[in-house]
C-alpha cells in the first residue's frame, strides 16, 4: 500500500517524511517538482504521477503538499481520502496544520503516522480512538513528559478497537446527553441580474458534535432523500437500510465527526435559502461600480448561518473598495477572487455590498 509520505512546503523543500516499508530517497519527489514547475497553477498538477517505479500520489492542504509514495497499483481515491483524514487529525489535534505546528510537535505527528498507517494499510484513523491512544498535547503533559521522558502513547489498546463498532469507545458517560447537527452547503450558482437562479449545484455535509451515554443508536431522516446524490458516510451509517428505506441508522462515535457528504445536481436543485441580488457597471480599462444585496427567500424555519459569499472577478480587475453593512470582505489580487463573509442572516435584513471595482 503506502510506502513513504513527504510533506512539502510551498518553497518546495521537504521537512517532514515517513517510511513504513522500505525507506525510499527524497530524490523521488523530483518527480513531483518536474511537474509542479511545468504548470502555471497549483491545482493543475495531477493527483497521481506515474514514475518507473513508483506512483505519487498528492493533495495540496494548508498551503501544504502531502505526497505519498506507492510502489503498487493502489485506488487512488483510497489513498487520497487517507491523506485528508491525516490532515483533519492533525488539525484535530493542533487546531492548525502548517510547518511551524507540525515542527513543533514532530514526535505526536510521528506517534499519529505509526498509528494511523500499520505495514502501510490504514488502522485507526477515528479521532476518538487516536486521543485514546495519543494523548492532545498540552503545556502540562508536556513538561510532564519532558521530565519523566514518557511519551503521548497510551499503554493500553482503546477498548473500541476490539469490538463491532471500533469508531467508539466503551464506557461513555455523560450527565448531559446532546447532539448537535449541523448542515454546511456550498452553492456554486450562476444568478442573473434580476436575482432568478439560472444554473446551481449543491456540496453539503451534515458535521455532528454527538455527546451520549453508552451505545446509542440513533435514526436521522430527510424530507426529500431522493435529491441526495453522491452520497459518502462515515462507517457507522448502515448502508443496506440506507439503500432500502433512505433512512440513516447509525451509532454514532463519541465527539465531533462528519457523518455523510452529499451532492446536489442542477437537474434535481431545489431553492436555494437565499436571495442575492447585483448590479456591476464595469468596463475594462476603467473603474466601476458593484452593488450586492443578501436576504432570506423564507422566513419560516431556521436562519441561515455563517454565510460566505465567494464571487470571481474579471482578471483586469486589480482592486475592489467595498463597504458591507454586515461582516467582512477580502479581495485576492492572485486568483481575483472576492469574498464576504455575511454571517447571520436574518428575515427583514437585507445585508448589502458597495463599493468601486478598478
């Protein structure tokens, strides 16, 4: 399976590899530097790179590249999604992923590489079992550590590991029982100037903070499950009743995890929560104006929360001097990209925009 992973910083210089099998050279990541200097952009560089005798495989995250290193024919998909969970638990563990963080805890993320990865196949990759294992670093445990020179490592396996449901340990109590729910969607749309939705596709995810005593089994149900497509779960979800009744029967692990992923094409779109409203007047070679309103389409149900906006500029556009009535904008010169963030919206709010493109 997974011989070696470098990570890479965006200078290009590796300060951090692990080997599993066989210890292979870094002169194997000119490979991915060939590449990488043949194409304009970072996300035209191909997640998987045939070499004589290997294949790389690589995500870019945090401003980090994860390269992993297979010497057989693997799915890449599988590999993929293995270095998205290594860089969530790190940002479990850390808060943030970057050079500096992991530099600074290099024994943890060495302890985490060894459990997460066994002989190079995938052995626990849950949050909750790896805390049971390795200990979170803190001030305290670490001069602890400093000066009995222990380690983070648990000296007895997770009681999880040996059962039917290893995403969760035994013995859970709590003397508040909760659950929380939450339903984060991004919407790539195409809106026209009278605010009608002319093309919009949906990626959403259903995030869960689950705090329960003992081994629930909870059953979570959906209005319309028939516009879910390409859907993805976390293992505790029953497949086969989901397949049979479109119904999510699971028990789930203890903390925060994210329970499925879904997508939402345009031919099965549904209204969008909100409304958004533009009016740009903007010729090339001179400067502009744009104006932009937000509000909600209904006001019985929930509020929408955390709202991002995120629109794509003309490449002649150099600057934008905005003002927002509600949150906060920013503008990348780089990728032209303009983003505001809204927050909360509110019925009988109408968050606006304003300002001069140049």
């Amino acid at each position: 399976m997974i011989h070696s992973l470098f990570i890479i910083n965006s200078s290009g210089d590796v300060f951090m590899e692990k080997h599993w099998k066989s210890v292979i050279p870094r002169s194997i990541c000119d490979y991915f530097f060939d590449v990488q200097r043949k194409v304009s952009s970072k996300d035209d560089i191909p997640p998987v790179i045939a070499t004589p005798h290997h294949y790389l495989i690589s995500i870019y995250r945090c401003q980090l590249y994860f390269v992993a290193v297979v010497m057989t024919e693997v799915s890449p998909l599988f590999v993929t999604e293995f270095l998205h969970r290594v860089v969530e638990t790190f940002i479990d563990y850390f808060s943030e992923c970057t050079e500096s963080i992991l530099k600074e805890h290099y024994v943890i993320v060495y302890e985490l590489l060894d459990e997460m990865l066994d002989n190079g196949f995938p052995l626990a990759t849950e949050s909750n079992v790896l805390k049971e294992l390795i200990k979170p670093p803190n001030i305290l445990r670490t001069i602890a550590n400093t000066v009995t020179g222990k380690s983070n490592v648990s000296d007895t396996l997770p009681t999880g590991q040996l059962s039917n449901v290893p995403w969760r340990r035994t013995g859970v109590k709590y003397t508040n029982n909760e659950a929380y729910f939450d339903v984060i969607e991004e919407v790539d749309a195409i809106i026209d100037r009278n605010g009608a939705t002319v093309f919009a596709e949906i990626q959403g995810y259903v995030d869960c903070c689950v705090k329960l005593t003992g081994m629930p089994d909870l059953t979570l149900s959906f209005m319309n499950p028939r516009l879910l497509d390409d859907v993805s779960f976390h293992p505790c979800v029953r497949f086969k009743r989901w397949e049979a009744e479109r119904v999510l029967s699971f028990v789930p692990p203890d903390g925060n995890f994210r329970l499925m992923s879904y997508h939402i094409g345009s031919q099965g779109i549904v209204a969008i929560p909100l409304y958004i409203k533009h009016n740009i007047s903007f010729r090339e070679g001179s400067a502009g104006r744009m104006e932009l309103q937000v509000g909600p389409k209904q006001t019985m149900g929930k509020h929408v929360e955390n709202v991002v906006l995120e629109m794509m500029m003309p490449k002649c556009v150099l600057n934008v001097s905005l003002n927002p009535s509600q949150g906060k904008y920013t503008f990348d010169p780089h990728s032209k990209t303009m983003s505001w963030e809204v927050g909360k919206v509110e019925p009988g709010k109408t968050p606006s925009l304003k300002g001069s493109v140049s």
